[in-house]
C-alpha cells in the first residue's frame, strides 16, 4: 500500500483500536508508529490490519495461525521453516484484515516499527 488512497479498509479495523486487548502504542510521530504486541498461548486475536509495514523485534515467538478476514489461513507457522525465533528482526508488508491465533505454548511477544508513508 504505496498511498493512503489506495488503503481501502475502514480506521475501525486498525490494530489499536479493532484488537486493542494485544496491541499497544508505545509511540508515534509523523514518520513511524511503534506498537507493543502480546498474544498469549490460546488467544486469537479479533480481526483487523496493520496499514504500515514495518520491522518487528521478536521477543518471544510462538507457533500461530494467521487468517483473513474471511476466516481462510494465510499462513500457519506448524507448516514448513516458518520460526522467526527470538531475538531476531523481520519485515512485515502491510497487512489487511486477518486474525492472529496462537497455538503455540509460548507468548508472542513482538514490537513493532511501522514506518508510514
């Protein structure tokens, strides 16, 4: 998403404000935003989207199940070489509606930089 015009999903389905019980702002300016995200083992998260990427510093990693806002897997990190494992960095594209299900037996624990246009 190179532009705010070609973002075509409504502000309610941001992160902090459709999930804010995972995510939490840390800080943000007109360059960047930083958020805090925590999704305990069982836990999924309700749908919404990251409308920046960004960098996300792994804390702690766990097994999870990400969906579109339609409930079909994006991606399921049981399935092939998909462990980021802690302490690592990764780059995330924006993301639009999906939920986030953690199967796994640890927290994922995540920070992360999304830089705006």
């Amino acid at each position: 998403m190179d532009d705010n015009q070609s973002w075509s999903w409504p502000d309610s389905l941001d992160a902090l404000i459709a999930a804010p019980d995972h995510h939490k702002l840390l800080m943000e300016n007109d360059q960047v935003r930083v958020l805090n995200t925590l999704i305990r083992p069982g836990e999924t998260t309700p749908v919404h989207t990251h409308r920046w990427p960004g960098a996300l510093y792994v804390l702690s990693w766990g097994d999870f199940v990400r969906r579109d806002g339609d409930g079909n897997v994006m991606a399921d990190t049981r399935e092939g070489d998909n462990q980021a494992g802690p302490p690592t960095i990764v780059w995330l594209d924006a993301l639009p509606p999906h939920s986030l299900e953690n199967v796994g037996d640890t927290d994922i624990h995540i920070i992360s930089v999304e830089v705006k246009d």
